[in-house]
C-alpha cells in the first residue's frame, strides 16, 4: 500500500532561521546572479533553493558562447 504524502510547513532553513532564498539565482556569465523570485534579494547564488545559468532562461550576455560554471553553486548548495 503507498505511503500518504508528508506536507512540510517550513523547510528546514527558515526553522533553522537561515539566510537563504527560495527563489532561483540565475547565474551570468560574470558571476553576478539575479533572483527569479525577489528583483532586489542582495544573497548570492549558494544561498538560493536552485540555481541555473542565464543561457536557459536566454539571456543575451552569454551571446559570445559562455556559459556560466554551476559546478561550485551545485557544489556549495549540497
């Protein structure tokens, strides 16, 4: 028989009361990152829930065929 779904009312970072984001930081190709959710959220790339790069969302400061290393995002959100 399938287990029930377990409704979570707060993830663990806001119990924790942990700097973080929920949003998506859209990573550029010079390192600055822009928040999905929050036009003025000032917390870097590491501290928001997913993080991709400006290429997937077509962003033109990638023209010149850069794209933006997620390996050390990835990394530190884990």
């Amino acid at each position: 028989m399938p287990e029930s779904a377990v409704i979570i009312e707060a993830c663990a970072a806001c119990q924790g009361d942990l700097e973080h984001c929920h949003g998506t930081a859209i990573l550029h190709v010079d390192g600055e990152a822009d928040c999905s959710d929050d036009p003025d959220c000032r917390l870097t790339a590491e501290l928001h829930l997913f993080v991709i790069s400006c290429a997937e969302v077509d962003c033109c400061c990638g023209d010149a065929g850069d794209v933006p290393e997620l390996a050390g995002e990835r990394a530190a959100a884990s």
